[in-house]
C-alpha cells in the first residue's frame, strides 16, 4: 500500500493525462455530448460510466472525489459546492419524518442551525447529547433515532469523541454514524476506519489550504448510499461542485500531508507559549497532556492538528482587544489556510446559539479560537505576544 502523500499526489489517477499534461486538465463543460440514441441509453442507465452532465459528474470531479475516497479508506465519494451542502444533504438523505438524529452539544453554527431550525420543519426530530460520555449517548437513544452525528476534534472547543465507542453503541441500534473530519483531516484520523458509516469534510478548510475554494465531500464505504446521496440529493438539491473548485482542491491535497505536519508543528509550540502565558485563562488544544480529551485523540488520531481555542483572563473586553491588536494573524471565519486566522466563535461563527445557553454548549463569549497557520511560529508567537501586552 502506498504512503498518504503518494496517495494525496497519485490516487484516482488511470492511465496518462491527455496529451501527456502532468496535470489533469480542467473540464470546464456543463454538457457531454453521445455517440448515438444507444450511447445515450447506457449512460443514463449507469451501463457505462461516461459522462451527461457536470450537476450529475464530471471527470475533474470524479477524480477529486475518488482521491478522497482513497485518502479517508472508503470506496465512493460525493463532491459538494460547499461543506453546509455535504453535510445537510447527508442529513437529509438518512432521516425521514419522525426520525431523530442525535448530535453533540458543541457544533459548527451553520450545522447547529440546520438540526435545529431546518429539520423539525421537515417534522425530524433531534436531541442535543454531550457525546464525550457514551453513558448520556446510550440513554438518549430511542426507537425513533437514526442517525449520530458529531464532529471530532468539535468547533470551536475541541472537545474528543472516542468515535470506535459511538460506532460500538450505534451499530447495536442500527443508527447511522456521521463524523465531520474537517479539523483532524484525513492525514491525522480515519473515521472510517474507527467504524463511520459516511464521513462530511468542508473541503473549503485544510484539504484545499488556501483560501481560495469553497467546497465540500462525503465519503462512505456504502457504495449504493453514495450512488443515492449523489443522484437523489446533491443533483436534485443541485450542491454540485464547479469542475475549476475540484481542480484547485486536487491541486491542494498535493500538499496536505506536508501541510498538516507543519501546521501541527507550530500548533504545539503556540499551545505551549499560550499554556503558560499569565493573561491565559485555559487552552484546549488535544495536544495537551491535561486536556480532557488527549487520551482519546492519542488513540484514534495520528496527530493533534492545528486548531487552539483558549479563554483570555478578564472576559469579553481583554479578548477583543487582543484579537483586535493583532498584526500578522488576520481577523476571519474561515481556518485551515497558510495565514495563521482568528475569532471570536460567540460573536461570528456560532452566534447562532442562544446567549444564555453558551455554556451548556462549551462556548463562552470571551472564547477565541486559532487557526495556526505555516508561518514561522516564532512570528507567530511574536505577534501573539505583542497583542497580549496590549491587554
């Protein structure tokens, strides 16, 4: 078997590129044209796999989401225009009314929305469970859940799922187990492999590493839930990624392994610089020997990634301003860039949860989260250092 950064440069590939291009080329076309009435018959009807139209496939996209296949060990995979378009339109493709989905208390806010405010229109039920405790998660189910969802490390407090455990308990239920890999990445952890049935990536973040895509996958080792998720959700829901975005995301995952080893590199030494800072409160980072959940993510993770949130001592005002003097970190919602980004997840990202609830759902206010990118860390650290003595 090959090593990840083989496979992140060659999986999916078959045969030379046209025209002996090293890269493959970009098939900006919205349609493909057919030999005949009996060519037309045997693509619509799946007997051959060439192409109709780019919302069903494409061959850039094809070989963007056969890589990740590869890369995360599943067999199919479902290129998305966004990472919110993956993850609905995998929520909606295991759940039908009355049904219940299951997801940990700390949450994306965009994902946090959709189970809360989209699916009881739809007449699909949730509950809110603190996953970290498989005891919580084994009593809150019922004959109507279907699906377990959470993210691991979460956004924005990093908190560890021991996924192997959550498979354990659903797989005796029959329940369907989704993991959002997006921070870890499938350099540093395999869902799959721990017994995920569908794994969602925003693509947007470390897998293109640049800023400069928006997209989304699902991968799973079901290949007729794929062929369902493709045809009967992302082309009809139309979420379809633009053949340029699969490029660009193809050209990014050359480099994820390389990418994420040095993200991680500089994530610990900032972990450590801010552990021990006196105007820090708390750092979570799964690197830490004393975060709560280091021994899990040592277990099922390869690494510890490069996402930091920690609490500023004084609250709310200390924390802006620190954010707000920063020079070489940007202010910014996004992560998994080369520039090292910053927030407060309360006021941007997850503003979506109620106030008064911040800390059922491990947020505060005064929360700021790190995406630690690949500048030198000590300028890194310099930059941190200098807007602390702003405080």
């Amino acid at each position: 078997m090959t090593g990840f950064n083989t496979k992140a440069i060659h999986a999916g590939q078959k045969g030379k590129n046209p025209s002996n291009a090293l890269n493959p080329p970009i098939f900006q076309t919205s349609t493909f044209v057919f030999n005949d009435i009996d060519h037309a018959n045997k693509v619509m009807s799946f007997e051959s796999t060439d192409y109709v139209y780019t919302r069903g496939n494409n061959p850039t996209l094809r070989l963007f989401e056969n890589r990740m296949a590869e890369l995360e060990y599943g067999k199919e995979a479902v290129a998305f225009a966004s990472g919110m378009a993956a993850i609905s339109s995998v929520i909606f493709s295991l759940l039908k009314p009355n049904e219940t989905i299951i997801v940990h208390k700390t949450l994306y806010g965009s994902t946090y929305s959709v189970v809360t405010e989209l699916l009881p229109k739809y007449n699909m039920n949730y509950k809110i469970v603190d996953l970290t405790k498989l005891e919580e998660l084994k009593d809150a189910i019922d004959e109507s859940t279907r699906v377990i969802y959470f993210e691991t490390p979460s956004n924005p407090d990093l908190s560890i799922i021991d996924i192997k455990g959550v498979s354990e308990i659903a797989k005796k239920h029959d329940i369907k187990l989704v993991v959002d890999n997006t921070f870890a990445t499938p350099y540093f952890q395999n869902p799959l492999l721990l017994g995920a049935d569908v794994v969602v990536h925003s693509a947007t973040k470390y897998i293109c590493g640049h800023g400069d895509v928006v997209g989304g996958v699902a991968i799973s080792n079901d290949e007729d839930y794929i062929h369902y998720l493709k045809f009967a959700y992302m082309c009809e829901f139309g979420g379809v990624m633009s053949p340029f975005d699969a490029w660009l995301l193809l050209r990014g995952l050359k480099t994820l392994g390389l990418r994420m080893k040095q993200h991680e590199e500089n994530a610990r030494e900032v972990a450590k610089y801010l552990k021990n800072h006196p105007k820090i409160e708390s750092v979570m980072y799964p690197g830490l020997d004393d975060f709560k959940g280091h021994k899990i993510a040592k277990e099922q993770m390869k690494g510890f990634g490069a996402m930091i949130s920690f609490e500023v001592k004084g609250g709310l005002e200390p924390a802006i301003k620190f954010v707000e003097g920063l020079k070489l970190a940007q202010l910014a919602v996004s992560l998994g860039d080369c520039e090292t980004l910053v927030q407060l997840p309360a006021a941007i990202t997850h503003r979506g949860y109620p106030r008064e609830k911040l800390a059922e759902f491990g947020l505060t206010e005064s929360m700021v989260r790190i995406s630690v990118g690949l500048e030198d860390k000590e300028d890194i650290i310099k930059d941190l250092e200098q807007a602390l003595e702003l405080i």
